[in-house]
C-alpha cells in the first residue's frame, strides 16, 4: 500500500500538535519527539509529520511512502519518467527513521520524495546540503533543489 506523505514546518510544535489531534479525530501520533510529531493516518491513507526545527513555516515537501522494494522501485521509475534529476539516498536517516528514498523536485519547485522505512532511528537526522544545523534534514541536495522554478 502506499501512502500520501506531507510534512509541514511550524513555528510551535505543542500547539501544531494540539491542532492536527483534533484535525484528526483526536487520533494520537504514532511518534512525537522534542522537534518532531507523525502521524500514520489510516483515513486518509497519510503519513503526515510535522516539525520545528528552524525552517520557514509551511509547507516542506511532499511525497509517497511505499511498503515494498518493488513499490519504491516503481515509484523511482515514475520520477525519472518525469523527466526531472531524480537523487537517491540508501539507508539515509531522517526524521527519527532509517530509509531508503528518492528526491525530485516538481516544475513550481515543491520538493517530492518518495520513500520505504526500514527501522526506526534514535536521531532526527543530518542535512545533505549546507543550511543552518537546525533546518530539516528531509530535503533534496542542491543538484535537484537548483530545478526548483525551471517549467
């Protein structure tokens, strides 16, 4: 089964958790750590985790999470057959999870990932592209990020 993916950066982590519970139908999360809560909602069919880790609010990136090899392979096929740099990372660790994961950008410059976890993590993670210790670690590397914008 996959799953839809959308991760948001906020400014208050308590009250954007406050928030997406009752958004949710009062659904607890299925991780919540100091800078970092996610949901594994089964209606609708998201994973949707939420951040505070000094990027700007809003929203992060998006993607699909995928439960088999074959499925994340299917997937990598779609990106690449949209004609857009396509990076994948092997065993990356990001938001408290080891993954495997392929990054693209979409022509309006949305960051996409599509990804399959394979354990969880006692780490949020390290960037693969210079910014501020703080921001998110779940974002492409400069080669694709520099296709933001093209149409």
């Amino acid at each position: 089964m996959k799953r839809m993916h959308l991760h948001v950066s906020v400014e208050n982590l308590a009250d954007s958790i406050r928030f997406y519970r009752a958004m949710f139908g009062d659904v607890e999360p299925t991780v919540i750590k100091s800078d970092y809560c996610k949901w594994e909602l089964t209606d609708p069919a998201m994973n949707f985790a939420i951040s505070q880790r000094g990027a700007k609010p809003g929203i992060d990136h998006v993607g699909i999470q995928v439960e088999t090899d074959a499925e994340l392979a299917e997937m990598n096929a779609r990106f690449a057959a949209a004609q857009l740099p396509v990076q994948t990372q092997t065993g990356t660790t990001c938001c408290y999870a080891k993954s495997d994961k392929a990054w693209t950008v979409d022509p309006q410059g949305v960051a996409w990932e599509t990804f399959r976890t394979l354990e969880s993590a006692p780490v949020y993670g390290q960037s693969h592209e210079p910014r501020q210790a703080s921001a998110a670690c779940c974002t492409p590397v400069e080669s694709v990020v520099s296709f933001r914008g093209r149409a």
